[in-house]
C-alpha cells in the first residue's frame, strides 16, 4: 500500500454507482449473505454482481478487502489462501469479499481489472486500492494493518462475528469508568476535544491509568490529522524542512497511515536541525508517538537511541 491509502482514497477513484442498488438474486440470509446485525455466514465470501450491493453495505460497518481472481489465475492461487488466513485471523475487522472475474464482468469492469490478481478494499461504500499481485503474507499483512487505521478515521471500526461461533451467552464485560465511558461516547460522536478532555480528567484522577495515556494519544492523533490532506501537507513541508508545524503534520500522517519509520526519521532530522532552544516541543511530540506505537517497539527503540545521541 502507498500514500495513496489515504483519506484521499475515498474520494471516488472507482465508479460503483451502477452497482449501488441492484437487486439481490438471492434472498438476505443465503450461504454468502453479508451481515445481518453484525453477524456472517464466513469471513471468506463469494460475491457476485448481484450481491455486490450487500457488500457495499456491510463496508459501513467493517472495511472489506475484495480479491479479484479467476480460476486459470496461477497468481491468484498463490495470494488468495494468505488473504483468507490473514483476514480469518483479524477475528472479524476485516471481511474478504472474492469476485470472480470470468463469472462476473460487471464487478470486472467497474473495478477497472487491467490484471489479476489485484486486491482492493471497500471503506464506508468507497474504494480504496491495495496492490495488483501476489505479494507476500508479510506485505499483506502490513497493508491491512494501514487499512484498518484508515477505517479508524472514517467511523468504520466496527467488527462481525461468524454465525455459529457465538456463544450462547455472551459473558457480560464490565463497565468503563465513567470518562473512558465519556470519551468513547465522544470518539463515536466525531467529538474529538471532548474526548481529550475525558481522558486528561481520568489520568489527573490516576496517573497510572494506563488505558487512558493509550486513549489519548489515539485521540489527540486523529484530531491533529482530521481534515488534513496529504499532498498539501507533504508540500508545506518541502518548501519549510525547518517549519515545525508543516513538519508535525506529516509526521502525524505518517504515523496514522502506517510509516511510523518515516515519521520518526522526519522528526529527529527536524530536532536535529534546530537550534538548541526551539527543539522542545519536537522533543515532546516525538515521546507522544513512542508511547502511540508502543516503548517495546523495535521501531521505538532505534528511535529513541538516535534522540539520545542528539540530546548528547
């Protein structure tokens, strides 16, 4: 997956519209029915032209990555059994819709499929494309992972669950304190600052809540990018290598699509490149991350080295 996995995927690069609202052949409910109040028959569908618009659909919920493949496709044969293992262990956070190409020319044509295998996700009825043959597992792997952070900021985190799987009685969690309670409520509303909020007054009222530091840091992140674009972003930042903000705001984007590598490396070049007196709040942004991604993060801890040797 590339920059192009971003927010500005969603804007339409694929025409679906004929497809939207197509009758179903088969009635709701039939062996690859897509969900039905959360739950489906497999993670692993077939789709077809005619079920293509319950799809669509269930991609409000929970993103689906479509496999074009057919049947004379050596390549194919390769990638299609990683997806099905990759999304089956996702536990339900991802769908694999599988069209087949010969069977299905419409589905072919709108996706515009110039070669097989090619891979591509539906994110709130909107395409995004992934990759054009067979990569390996660990590619695709870190392709759903960026996937799924790019469903994050689009309000589509929801997840199904597989009919049969279900317990009869679904144990009852317990509930969250009253402001990780708020914020949820907040995060799910769009409402960003409120959420922040909740999560400042939960870690004043303990300090080693350590749900709360994590929820915070995924929250100050999404409100930072929310109406960010990418391309401007990237160019402020060419044209001001020492402007903290444009720099900030790469930095975040990077980080929410995935390259936290980049994101990192851009930083500490920044901190580097200022003077002594300036490079304090890079400082402070760059240990806001490293608890994002995770202290124990191999990525982290190069990270942290190379800031340690600049700080002396």
């Amino acid at each position: 997956m590339t920059d192009s996995v971003s927010g500005a995927a969603l804007r339409g690069a694929v025409d679906l519209s004929s497809l939207r609202n197509r009758p179903a052949a088969a009635p709701a409910g039939g062996a690859d029915a897509p969900a039905a109040n959360g739950v489906v028959p497999s993670l692993v569908m077939d789709v077809t032209d005619e079920t293509f618009p319950e799809v669509l659909e269930l991609s409000r919920t929970v993103p689906v990555v479509i496999d074009l493949w057919a049947e004379w496709c050596g390549p194919c044969k390769q990638l299609t059994p990683v997806l099905e293992s990759v999304v089956t262990e996702l536990g339900g956070r991802l769908v694999l819709a599988k069209v087949d190409v010969d069977a299905n020319p419409q589905l072919a044509q709108a996706f515009r499929a110039q070669s097989i295998p090619m891979v591509l996700a539906l994110v709130a009825g909107q395409p995004v494309p992934l990759f054009t043959g067979a990569v390996p597992e660990q590619q695709v792997r870190d392709v759903f992972a960026q996937l799924l952070q790019l469903a994050a900021q689009n309000g589509v985190t929801g997840t199904v669950s597989v009919a049969g799987d279900l317990p009869a009685e679904a144990p009852a969690e317990p509930p969250l304190p009253p402001l990780h309670a708020e914020a949820y409520d907040a995060i799910e509303a769009g409402d960003y600052p409120r959420a922040i909020r909740a999560y400042e007054r939960a870690i004043a009222e303990n300090p080693r809540d350590a749900d709360a530091r994590a929820g915070l840091g995924q929250v100050r992140l999404l409100d930072r990018v929310q109406g960010l674009d990418l391309q401007e972003a990237r160019a402020a930042a060419a044209a001001g290598p020492t402007d903290v903000a444009a720099q900030f705001a790469v930095a975040d984007l990077d980080v929410a699509g995935g390259h936290v590598d980049d994101a990192f490396a851009r930083l500490l070049d920044l901190f580097a490149a200022l003077p002594a007196d300036e490079r304090a709040p890079v400082r402070e942004r760059l240990l806001e991350l490293f608890g994002l991604v995770g202290d124990a993060d191999p990525r982290v801890l190069q990270a942290r080295g190379r800031l340690a040797s600049l700080l002396f």
